[in-house]
C-alpha cells in the first residue's frame, strides 16, 4: 500500500507527499493553490482585479490507494519463522539373486563449545545393510546384518584395485562386560573372473546363537559407483564443509594479526 497525503503550506500553498509504507523513501512536491485547489474547495483565494474571495482550506486532505507492481517488485514469499530444512534420507542398493545390498551415509556429530562455537565430536560412517534372499526378487529385511563403515575404511575400499582385497573387524561391544561374544568379519575380495568383487560379511553373535553369513557380488560398474560417492562423502563425514562454509576474510585477518609468525606461516615458508 502507498499513501499520499495533501497539506496546507505557508509558502506555495500545499504539499502532496508519497510514501510507502515498506520504504523509507518517499515523494514530495509542492504547487500553487490557484492551480491545483481551485476544483477542490468552494472559496479559493483568487486576485482579479482587486476582486478577493477568503479560501477555506482543509488542514490535511488524506488519500490511500493499493500501489502497483510497476512501482514496487512483488516481494518472495519468506520461509515462516521455525521452519526448519526437511530431512532426506538417500541411499545405494545393489540387488542380486541370494541378498541385497543398501549403503547409506550417516551424519557426523557435533558438540557445542563455551564459546559458542562447534566442535566434531564423532566421524560420520557409512551404513552397509545385508539382506538375505527371502524369494525370487524378495529380501527378508527382518533378518538383516548391519556393518558400518569408518573413514579409514572407507578409504581401504576406494583404493582396491581389480585384484586387491581387504578385510575388517569389528566388535560392537568392545570395552564393554560382553567383549567378544557378537563378532562381525566384512571381506571384500575380487571375483575369479575379474568382473567385480565379493562383499562377504559373517556376523557370530553368541548372546542370541546366531551365525549368519551373507555374500553379495558387485560388478566393475556397481563397485565404480560405490567408490564414486564414497570419494564425494568423505569431506561431509570428516564435516569439513561446515568448517569451509564458516570461514570468514575477518577471521584469518584477525588470526595473523594476533601471532604474525603463525605455524600456517612458518610451514609455507620451508
């Protein structure tokens, strides 16, 4: 909405004044009484030879109208206040006749400082789950066998070559009054024919008398994808891209200035 309003002025008889209500900015001028109040008013002052009418004025004449886009931009429609970036959960499924295959990212996780600032308080992963075949083109996810995949890990895996291979172990209850009683063995091995790898996990869980294996073979082109967002993750887990998405030219102005001879500094110059 703008509004305009008209005024009486002492010296060239009256003001109309533009303003918009959502700027600060706003239009004045000014113009005579005998040209722009003459319609307006029954009494105008006039001066025809020597002929003089006394001119009742309004003291404030005020006029509203809905303004334009042509004046004003139609503003984007803002998020409300509260809400919040939804959620998204994504995946890679690799299918085949005796299991399937789901690798899923998993956040890392932060801790607040006195400072108000964050600091990682643990590694992302990358969730491997194993589904044993249930039917022809059917999985019993009930039955199915996590493994979780650290950063190291992950890197053993994005650097296997057609032939090479890997191993991993892991014990959920390491440090714990139940320490190796649930074991969990993840290889990954080249096929005999080159055409891919093997992911072979075997799970002895002895608090349930569970001895579970479950072997899925991923071609070159499955194995390229994994390794593909395996390499673009890895910064995400690490959370290095809130670090990068937080620097600020202030801040490594104000680190210099505080210690001139930084280590950065001193590295660079070797």
């Amino acid at each position: 909405m703008s509004n305009f309003s008209l005024s009486p002025s002492p010296t060239s008889g009256f003001s109309l004044n533009l303003q918009n209500p959502t700027k600060t900015s706003y239009l004045s001028f000014s113009s005579s009484i005998n040209t722009i109040f003459a319609p307006l008013t029954s009494n105008t002052t006039k001066n025809f030879s020597g002929l003089t009418h006394k001119a009742v004025l309004p003291r404030n004449l005020s006029l509203t109208c809905r303004h334009s886009d042509y004046f004003e931009p139609q503003q984007k429609q803002q998020q409300p206040q509260g809400a919040s970036t939804p959620k998204v959960f994504v995946g890679y499924s690799i299918y085949k006749g005796k299991a399937a295959l789901t690798v899923e990212p998993r956040s890392p996780e932060f801790s607040p400082l006195d400072s108000g600032a964050f600091k990682l308080s643990r590694e992302g992963m990358v969730m491997l789950q194993f589904a044993p075949a249930a039917g022809v083109r059917q999985y019993d996810w009930s039955r199915k066998q996590v493994f979780s995949l650290s950063v190291t890990e992950i890197g053993s895996i994005i650097s296997l070559g057609a032939k090479d291979s890997c191993e991993f172990f892991h014990d959920p209850n390491k440090g714990r009054s139940d320490e190796g009683r649930v074991r969990k063995v993840l290889k990954v091995e080249p096929l005999p024919d080159g055409s891919g790898h093997f992911f072979n996990l075997s799970v002895q869980n002895k608090l349930i008398n569970l001895d579970e294996n479950i072997y899925i073979p991923v071609t070159k082109a499955e194995f390229a994808v994994l390794v593909s967002a395996f390499n673009f993750v890895m910064p995400y887990l690490l959370g290095w891209h809130t670090a990068v998405n937080s620097f600020m030219p202030e801040d490594a102005s104000r680190s210099n200035n505080a210690n001139p001879r930084s280590g950065a500094e001193l590295e660079w110059n070797r």
